[in-house]
C-alpha cells in the first residue's frame, strides 16, 4: 500500500511540478543523528544516544536520510520543533549539520535494499566551512550526474 501511494506521489510531481527548489542526488553517505534538546548525559552516566543510518539523496537545501528507529530513547525523531544535529561523513570528511525534519514514513518489507525509516529533513545551519565542502560536494555529484 505505501508503495502504491509513493508512486502515484511522484507521477503527481512529474505531472504537476516539482515542489523541491534544489536538485537531488542519490548517494548513500554513512551518518549519525542525535536530538539537539536531548540532555547531555542518559541517566545512568551513559554518553548521549545516536543513531546511525545513511542517506538516500542529497541536495543543497536537505536529506532524506534512513535510520533503524524513529525514536533515541523515549523520545520521537520527528515531531513539531524538532532538531536534529546531524554528522554527516562525505568523501572528504565530516560535516556537521542541524536540521529540521519535514516528513517521515516507515519502509516496508518492499523496501528490500532499506530498512527502517526514511526521514526528510531540511537543513537550518551549517558551519560556513562545512557549508563550503558540503556544496563542493554537491558541485562534484552534479557534474558526474
């Protein structure tokens, strides 16, 4: 069912007109998330929780990224005023990044190549130096599209 609703969403966007303002490109980067208003230590003195996952694609403006589990403890990845500070590992090195998720949907057992949850998140800052190797980076995917 959610394959069939995924579907008919991109021929909806191929016919209508695409809504994203920046190009993506699928690449699959290795990631770790955590929630940016999480306490700093778990109770118990256990470092702060983080997911690891990867991402589907990229552009300028976002991700959609793909983690084993929607929630870090007891707390949901998703939600209104949620912020999630994302260390991103690209060719050259790490970037950091904060985001803000716009949309989530669990992947079914149809999903064969993911498992989990697929998470959209829009990016509200970066560093100037991450920003500058992030977009050489998204310059370099562009160019051998």
């Amino acid at each position: 069912m959610a394959e069939l609703l995924r579907s008919i969403a991109v021929r909806l966007r191929e016919l209508i007109n695409d809504r994203r303002r920046a190009p993506r490109y699928r690449v699959r980067l290795p990631l770790s998330v955590t929630l940016i208003d999480a306490p700093p230590v778990i109770p118990g003195g256990r470092r702060k929780l983080s997911l690891d996952g990867y991402t589907r694609d990229v552009s300028a403006t976002g991700l959609a990224i793909i983690v084993p589990a929607i929630r870090i403890g007891d707390r949901y990845l998703t939600g209104e005023d949620r912020q999630l500070r994302i260390s991103l590992e690209l060719p050259t090195g790490p970037v950091e990044l904060v985001a803000l998720p716009v949309r989530h949907e669990q992947l079914d057992a149809e999903d064969a190549d993911d498992v989990g949850f697929l998470i959209g998140v829009q990016i509200a800052e970066m560093s100037r130096e991450d920003r500058e190797r992030f977009e050489r980076f998204i310059a370099l995917l562009r160019r051998n599209r």
